[in-house]
C-alpha cells in the first residue's frame, strides 16, 4: 500500500482554481482520518493510503495505486454545486457537490492495483472532487 497524494489534473488550465481543488481534497483527506480514528484504528497502518482529486470535466481523472485485490473504503467529496457521477475504480458514485463526504465503505482494488478515478458525468456548476482511500 502506498501512503501520500496522487498529483492533482491541471486545474489551472480548465479556470478552476486551485483552491477549490485543494478544498475537495482536505475534505476527503480529514473524513478518512476521523473515520479510521473512531473507529480506534491504530499502530503501523496509515490513517490514509492516498488521495486523488481534480477538476469535474468528464474522462479527467486521476489514480491511485493501491494494493491490488484488496478491499479498501473511499471518502469522496464534490464542491461548486450541481452534481457529479465519479467512477471509483470501476464502481459508480453520484455525488451532490456541496462539500458533504460519502463514505464507499468495501470498495474493491482491480487486481492490477491501479485504482482510477474520473468523472463520468457533470452536471451543473461542480468544479472540483476528490477521493481519500482508508484501510477497510
């Protein structure tokens, strides 16, 4: 498992900016960590094993590389209003994009390991998302 960030799109390009990006990551980032923590999780295993996030423009994603057939739990976060439809690694989210987590709690890793993550629909004003990966 690999703990840390995956590099972010090109936010900047698109117009979005950059703190919108960085607001949708913490976002995720801080539900992962208060779930593993109450829960009582501790000791050697990272609170979060990666983060992806990125501009909602449909087929612009992100991954992640994680354990390859394991099972792991997502914190996904969309912020600018409307909604957004993420493909989580081959699973389906919708998303309201109002800065409110949904938690996937047994969300599969393909067994090649690489977990991507896109928007497959936008619908809206949404402008940024983004998904923390926490141990299961």
């Amino acid at each position: 498992m690999l703990a840390g960030v995956a590099a972010c799109t090109s936010d900047q390009e698109a117009g979005v900016p950059d703190n919108r990006v960085d607001e949708a990551v913490g976002l995720a980032t801080s539900a992962a960590t208060a779930a593993r923590a109450a829960a009582g999780a501790a000791g050697e295993t990272p609170a979060v094993l990666g983060t992806v996030g990125g501009q909602a423009v449909v087929g612009q994603g992100a991954s992640v590389p994680l354990t390859a057939n394991s099972t792991v739990r997502a914190f996904a976060v969309c912020v600018g209003g409307g909604d957004v439809d993420l493909d989580l690694a081959g699973t389906a989210r919708t998303l309201t994009c109002d800065g409110q987590v949904q938690e996937v709690p047994e969300l599969p890793v393909p067994g090649t390991g690489d977990s991507k993550v896109e928007p497959s629909r936008v619908d809206g004003s949404a402008s940024a998302w983004a998904v923390a990966f926490a141990p299961a």
